[in-house]
C-alpha cells in the first residue's frame, strides 16, 4: 500500500512540475510588440492609472 501511494504521489508531483514548466515557457515567450506577458499585465494593471 505504501509502495502505491508513494508512485501515485510521485507520478501528481512530475505531472504538476511539467504543467507548471510549460506555463512558464508559456509567458515567457514574447509578444509581437517585444514585452512579456506579465509586462503587458503590469503596464495595464500599473502604469495606466499613475
């Protein structure tokens, strides 16, 4: 039983690191205009109401 839980458990954890690797890459990747997704939010979120 232990031996089971501790695949399954290892198995969610791989699975979990692999999703959260590729939504990383995901945002990093550019836009057309050169900034980042997160910049794009920053500016939005941030620099319009200054």
């Amino acid at each position: 039983m232990k031996a089971f839980l501790l695949k399954s458990f290892l198995i969610i954890a791989v699975s979990i690191i692999v999703i959260n690797f590729s939504y990383s890459q995901e945002s990093v990747k550019k836009s057309s205009d050169g900034t980042t997704k997160e910049q794009e939010l920053f500016f939005e979120n941030g620099h319009t109401r200054l």
